[in-house]
C-alpha cells in the first residue's frame, strides 16, 4: 500500500513540474520594448552596485524610459535606493543608454552612469 502511494505522489509531482515548465517564453515575447528596455538598464545598475558597493538586499528603482525616435535609442534615467550592511539606506541617480532589436526582441546596454550613491 505505501509503494502504491508513493508511486502515486510521485507521479502527481512529475505531472505538477510538468506542466510548469516552458511558461517562460510566452510572457516574455510579450513583454513591451520599454519594459525590456527597463528590465536590461536595471540589470546593469544592480550589477554595477554589487560590483562596487557592499549592500543588503536588492536594490528598489525608480525608473523612467525615454524613446529617441529619430536615433532608435533608449535612455533610461531614475533613482536607485540600497541599504549597506548598518541599515542605513543610500541613493543614486543613474543613466542608463540601451539599444533595442525588435527582430530579436533584446535589450542591449551600451552605457550605464551611476552617480556615486549618498545617504538619504
């Protein structure tokens, strides 16, 4: 009786990961250029904190996307907040120049400023 059960929840795990699995690329493809846009210059900003700044946690943006239509640039500008290892919380603004290929639907950083963070 117990192998039977056994056997049983194991296929119901089997099936669960099953059918959540591949729901990645669905969402994505229709995720808007901006957003993309967003999501890669925030990356970028994360990845430049934890390379140069000891911190708590994850970062929280404040983002805003600009679309140069004439050059087909991104530009996003915004407030990046982080806690060091005191609690004590940090700002920094940030620019961020991202070229998008609707083609491929990829976001691709070419400049990323970030200002030097100081406490709030």
């Amino acid at each position: 009786m117990k192998k039977i059960i056994a056997l049983l929840m194991s296929a119901i795990l089997m099936i669960s990961l099953a059918s959540c699995g591949g729901g990645g690329s669905s969402t994505s493809s229709s995720e808007s250029p901006e957003k993309k846009v967003i999501s890669a210059a925030e990356n970028s900003v994360s990845t430049k904190i934890a390379l140069n700044y000891k911190t708590q946690g994850a970062p929280t943006f404040d983002s805003y996307c600009n679309h140069d239509e004439e050059l087909d640039t991104y530009t996003v500008t915004g407030k990046v907040k982080v806690k060091d290892d005191y609690g004590d919380i940090y700002s920094a603004k940030y620019t961020v120049y991202v070229d998008y290929d609707a083609e491929k639907g990829k976001a691709n950083v070419t400049k990323c400023d970030l200002d030097t963070p100081t406490k709030d």
